[in-house]
C-alpha cells in the first residue's frame, strides 16, 4: 500500500489575499469549497492543496516562520507528491470526494512569501480541487486516491 498519505491542517482565510490560518475541522461544501473561505465559490479552484514536503523545501532555504496555510493552501498534506496527480484525479479525504481540477497557478503580485523569498511553491506544486460530495474533513484524515 505504501506510504500513507493525511491532512495535517486544515487552513481558512476570510478575504482574499490573506495568509490562512488553522481551523480544527472544516466542512467542505459540495461544488463550494470549505465554507467561510475566500476563495470558496462556484467555480474550478474551490480548494487548495499543499504537501508539507514543499513547505519543508522553502524551511531548507532558510526561510523561517513558514508553517501550514502560510502559502494560503485549505489542506496541508503529507505523504502525497501532489503536483504530479492528473487533472480529473478524484481523491477522498475523510468524509469529502473531491476532483484534481489545475495544478498550480499565477503568484499574484504582492504575494508576501515571495516578497519575502523571492519564490513561492504554490504556483509550481500547490493543486486545486472542486468539491463532488459534502463533509468534514480534519488533521490525520487519511488521503485515499480513488
């Protein structure tokens, strides 16, 4: 079976733009993402993921201060290369079914992770997913690839 992969954190910002921070549990809306987020809606990047391993990477860099929902990622994960999972790749993490909607995306300008590093992860291995079935999701869910 190999490694297993899990959440680590789960992470919300109110507004857009914002570093996140980590919350106990979320619940992730069918074709809405984890309510009260900013960048929950109707559209294709409802949530976003993150491997702590890219995390770890930037710590190596010396960056400090680094930790879960700074790259302004939903979930933080562990055990899982996220980056390299096709587009369509359906994944249930705790009660939630969720779809590999894009991979990666556009820094934003004044993004404050590059400001500070001059590089940021999430445009190169963060994913984003839409949500196919409503649930809970908390730290130490497993990640099943369906």
């Amino acid at each position: 079976m190999g490694i297993m992969a899990k959440v680590i954190a789960i992470n919300i910002s109110e507004k857009k733009g914002e570093i996140k921070h980590p919350i106990e549990k979320g619940f992730f809306k069918e074709n809405h993402g984890l309510i009260e987020d900013a960048h929950a809606g109707k559209w294709h990047r409802q949530v976003s993921l993150l491997g702590n391993e890219s995390i770890e990477k930037m710590q190596r860099l010396g960056i400090e201060g680094l930790s879960p929902g700074k790259f302004a990622e939903n979930i933080t994960t562990e055990g899982l290369v996220l980056y390299e999972l096709p587009i369509g790749t359906k994944m249930k993490i705790g009660e939630v079914l969720m779809e590999v909607t894009q991979i990666g995306k556009e820094c934003h300008e004044g993004c404050e992770i590059r400001k500070l590093t001059g590089d940021c992860i999430m445009p190169k291995e963060g994913i984003f997913t839409k949500i196919l079935k409503s649930g809970w999701i908390e730290p130490g869910d497993e990640i099943e690839i369906l």
